[in-house]
C-alpha cells in the first residue's frame, strides 16, 4: 500500500476513533497545582521516534492492545530469546519540558508521533489519591502507567491530569506517553497555521499527591455591584454535604459553606477592595479549607466593561496599549520551559510601556499569565480556533469547547485577563458563526464578568474606505480586528489616505498591525523587509488609527519578536522566520521598536 494512504488511514483513525480502549478523557482540571503536593517528574526521559506508528497499529492499522504495544514499556534486553523490536532502555535522552524540534536537529522539521518514557519512584498512601499532571503536550497525548493506557488527551495548549489512584506501585513506576503532532484539517487547531508546530510535552509534568476528598476547582471574582462572589467544587466520594471556609483575611472576609449533593458551594458577600490595575496590581492572600483540604493562593478583583466604544477597566476609561507573543524564547529560539523566559519576553513590554498583551494564539503556560498578573500586564488570552476550521464537523466544535473551558478553567482568577479570545482570522460563513458563536456563549456562561471577542478580519467598502463587517460582531463586545496596511495588498503610503467606518458603537481594537523587516538590513523606506520600511509602516499606520478610526480604544500590533514559522521562505531574510517582531529573534531592537515605544510613551503622558 502507498506510504502516503497508509500515513493518512492512521491519522484518519485517530480521529475517527478519538478514545480507542483504554483511552478515557482525563480526570476534571486540578487548578492551582503549583501549591498542591507533588513531585516534579521534570529532567531527562528516554524517546523513541515512530513516524509509522508501529508502536501503536500494527501492519493492517489495528490498533494492539497494551501489551502489545510501546505502552507496555518492554525491552529486547529483558528476554533476548523473545522478538521485541523496541527498548526504552537503549533510548536516547530528551528534556521534559521541552520541544523535540529544537532539542534534535533530525527532528526540525518533523512531525508524527514520538514515544516518552520515564521511570519514576512512588511510595503510594492508602488514604491518598493520585495525580499525573502534565503542563501541556503538543498535540496529543495518550498516557499509560505500568503498561496501562489510562487518558487520552487532545489540545496542544492547555493542562491536564489523569488519575493514578490503584495504578502506582510501591518502588519503580513506567510512565509511557504517545505524544503526536501531526496536523489534522479538522483538529484545533487546524493543519493550516503561521506558527511553528512544536512537538513534544512542552511544559512540566508533576505526581500530583492529594487528600480522598480534595479542593479540585475554585472561582473568587468581582461582579459589577462590587459583590465578590465564586464557587468551590470538592472532588472525592465524600464531596458532597461537606464544610468548606473560604478567607481573605486582608479583607475581613471568612465565609462558611456547605457543599451540594454534587460536592459545589457557591457564594457571593458584599466587599471594598483595593481594585487591580495595571498602575497597581493589588493581590490578596486567599485561603479555601475543606475538612481534608486546603489551598492557598493569590487573587486580584477589577471590573472590566464597555460603554458604547469606550473600554472601562474599574468604571474609568482605559486605551490598551499592547503587543502580540508567541510563546516561544528568545535564542536560543523554542517553546518556552523556564520561568526566567517568560520574564524575558515582559521585560521587553514592559520597556516598550505597554499595560496589555494578546497572548497568541493558544492559551500560553501558566506562569506567564501569572507574571503578567504581577507586573500589572492586562491580557487577551486565546484557544487556537485559526483559520480554515471544520466549522462542520462535531467532533471539532467539542474540541474546541474543551479547550475553551480547559483555558478559563485553569485561569479564570486571573484578575489580568479582560478578554477571552475564541478565534483569528477565520473565513465568515453561516457554519464559522453559529460555531464561533457557540464558544462566545459557553465563555459567557463560565464566565460574565469579562469581555469576549474574537480577531476578525477587514472588509473593503470601496477604495481607500474600509469596515468590519462580519456577524460575529452580533456577538462579541469589541470590534477587533487584525488589518496589515502597509503590507499585504498595499505599500505603507496606503495609511495616508484610508479612512474606517465602523456598524455599530463598539471599541475598536486592531488586534494585529505590522509589517516584517530583517533585524540590521537597512536600505531606503520604500524597500521591502528593511527596518526602514517597517517603521516608516509602524508611523503612517498610527497616525491612521488615532486620527481617521472612530472608537479606536487600543492594539497588540503583530508581534514582539521575530518566531519561527514554516510559512517563511525567504532565504537570506525570513529562513524559516515571521520577521514581523519589533525585536528580532536573539532580542536585538529594531526601528519599530522605538517608533512604538515613543508612541506608549505619548498615550501615557497624556493620560
């Protein structure tokens, strides 16, 4: 059979069979994990690369049972009188965190499936349950401990855990995982991206040790009526009719609940507190406490609403001025693993004056939201809904709830994010806006007290005249929009004359602006690519935005620094590189930088 049709038959059969035997969805989302008791699983883990998927189907693409498999963690060194064709033990080594495109230079390019192995310590308790929580793995991840398959999960972006209660033994434990990121059309997201599709377990892994009866979920917001209000879900056979407290003692508030028959209690009790804003991102110390449980964490209140085409960050007008990241480092150049990564990237938004970031176009770890939060950066935070998407397929609107609800499960106490993002650029059709729509109401329901919106995309009225006009502004509360005059479609000079009329009275942001240049090539600013050209298109675009767009209410223009993609050709300039950043790849300053820095730093004289 052709190696082409036998390679599309195992990717059709992972989505037509999206959980094969064994392969149940993970355990509901634990959040806060970083104050639960764990142990990093973190460090050097063996791999295997299967681009034909041996390990998982065998030659008719049937998948083999668990014993059968690499999941069974078996090795020809075991028993050399038996055929077994594969050994973790004669495995090379990979980092976990970490993406293999990076890390190997035969896996640059590369894009299937790999095996991850790690052999791991455990002194299991009776009277615990456990918890297998991985960061994120990039883009599918089917797990099994001690030759077990126990989860599957599908989402490149967001946490999840699996439970391992029964499952560990005392002494050496074998966790295998089937990491596999192929692209698919009718995946989330699709085949079809301008990012680099890193593969991998790209962020940490934690054995995750927790009471019978534990905190699994929680929510502390701030509604309108300066009311603070939330819910606590308790996990565990004992969930339900149980004493929950919650404190915040800064605040003089100690509530006392009683969970439900489903384990849940919520509350809501009149408060004055300090709000955050970027100016002063005000946090304070919570503490949740079950009879077998508790957590503590950090949680900062702000209201964020629209009146007509203003945005009001705690009743007052506020004007975003923001960037666009990718959640990749600056050199060496991967997906981000280390804590001091993340700062790196802020630092530079925070030089440039910004008091927001979209964070692009996937929900990005966890730490850099938190972060954010400390350094008082507002955030767009977005699921990866890009593009062409099967707006018709079931299965790819599931996937794309789950995502949505894994990204505001895990950071809905983030007082810093303003608006949840459900798509970029996506074509307008009858099927893309009841999908798109069905995410907008599913963030409304999880969550009332934030705006939600989508980046859309420009239409022409006539020449020089330009609007939005797609339905999903029936939806959303901005007017956002990527538009890039000045580079595709148009020279920079085009800014001069083009004017925005706008249907309704929304804020407009421009959720992406720019143009590319290569960091050091100078050259005449009607020259394509040179830092010229780029920020001759930074200054006629913002004298457009602020003086011929009506309601225009901030940016992220496109992107803080130069990332990999694919989709960049261009040899001697992009080599495999969006050259769109303000900063190139190893952090060095191009002219835009300085054109946006200036322009911050007016907006925050005049306010």
């Amino acid at each position: 059979m052709n190696k082409r049709i036998v390679t599309g038959i195992a990717a059709a059969l992972l989505y037509v069979f999206p959980a094969l035997a064994g392969e149940d969805a993970p355990a509901p989302m634990i959040i806060n994990v970083a104050d639960r008791s764990s142990v990093s699983l973190d460090g050097q883990w063996k791999y295997l690369v299967d681009q034909y998927g041996i390990g998982y189907y065998n030659y008719r693409l049937v998948p083999l049972s668990d014993q059968e498999s690499f999941f069974a963690d078996k090795s020809f060194d075991d028993d050399r009188t038996q055929l077994v064709e594969y050994g973790f033990n004669r495995a090379d080594d990979i980092a976990v965190p970490g993406d293999w495109n990076t890390q190997f230079e035969k896996l640059y390019y590369y894009e299937g499936k790999v095996w991850y192995q790690l052999r791991f310590q455990a002194s299991p308790r009776p009277d615990k349950r456990y918890f297998i929580y991985f960061g994120a793995v990039n883009h599918t991840a089917v797990v099994a401990v001690n030759g077990k398959k126990l989860a599957r999960h599908e989402g490149g972006f967001t946490p999840f855990n699996i439970e391992v209660t029964g499952q560990l033994k005392n002494g050496e434990n074998s966790l295998v995982v089937m990491v596999d990121n192929t692209r698919n059309k009718d995946g989330i997201p699709t085949n079809n991206s301008d990012w680099w599709n890193y593969g991998g377990i790209t962020r940490s892994v934690k054995l995750l040790e927790m009471p019978q009866t534990f905190i699994r979920d929680y929510s502390v917001l701030l509604n309108k009526d300066n009311r603070i209000f939330g819910h606590v879900a308790l996990d565990g056979a004992n969930a339900g009719k149980q004493k929950v407290s919650i404190s915040i003692p800064e605040l003089n508030i100690s509530l006392n609940l009683r969970t439900g028959k489903d384990g849940k209690a919520s509350f809501e009790t009149a408060a004055s507190p300090e709000l955050w804003s970027p100016e002063s991102p005000k946090l304070y110390d919570l503490q949740i406490s079950s009879a077998e449980d508790s957590t503590c964490d950090r949680v900062g209140f702000r209201t964020i609403e629209c009146d007509g085409d203003r945005i009001l960050l705690n009743g007052k007008q506020i004007f975003l001025r923001g960037v666009s990241i990718h959640e990749e480092s600056i050199a060496p150049v991967g997906r981000i693993t280390r804590p001091e990564q993340n700062l790196e990237l802020l630092e530079y938004a925070k030089d440039l004056g910004c008091n927001f970031v979209r964070l692009a176009h996937y929900p990005h770890n966890e730490e850099m939201v938190r972060m954010c939060e400390e350094m008082g950066l507002l955030v767009w935070s977005e699921i990866p809904v890009y593009w062409t998407i099967s707006w018709t397929n079931e299965a790819t609107y599931r996937n794309a709830i789950q995502q949505l609800e894994e990204m505001i499960t895990r950071d809905i106490n983030r007082a810093n994010i303003i608006i949840w993002s459900v798509a970029n650029e996506t074509p307008v059709s009858e099927e893309r806006t009841r999908f798109l729509a069905g995410l907008i109401s599913r963030a409304r329901e999880m969550d009332p007290t934030r705006l939600v919106s989508a980046a859309m995309e420009k239409t022409i009225l006539s020449k020089n005249r330009y609007t939005v006009n797609d339905p999903l502004l029936k939806y959303t509360d901005l007017i956002s929009f990527n538009q890039y005059t000045g580079w595709y479609g148009s020279r920079s000079e085009a800014c001069d004359s083009t004017v925005w009329e706008f249907p309704m009275k929304k804020p407009v942001f421009i959720s992406e602006f720019g143009a590319g240049a290569l960091y050091g090539n100078h050259g005449p600013r009607t020259e394509r690519f040179t830092e010229e050209y780029m920020a001759d298109c930074y200054q006629r675009n913002i004298r457009m935005m602020m003086e011929r767009m009506p309601g225009f209410s901030g940016t992220s223009p496109w992107i803080l620094k130069d990332f990999r993609s694919p989709r960049r050709a261009l040899n001697g300039i992009q080599d495999d590189f969006n050259r769109k950043g303000v900063i190139s790849d190893v952090g060095k300053k191009k002219m835009a930088y300085f054109v946006l820095k200036d322009w911050y730093s007016k907006l925050k004289e005049r306010k």
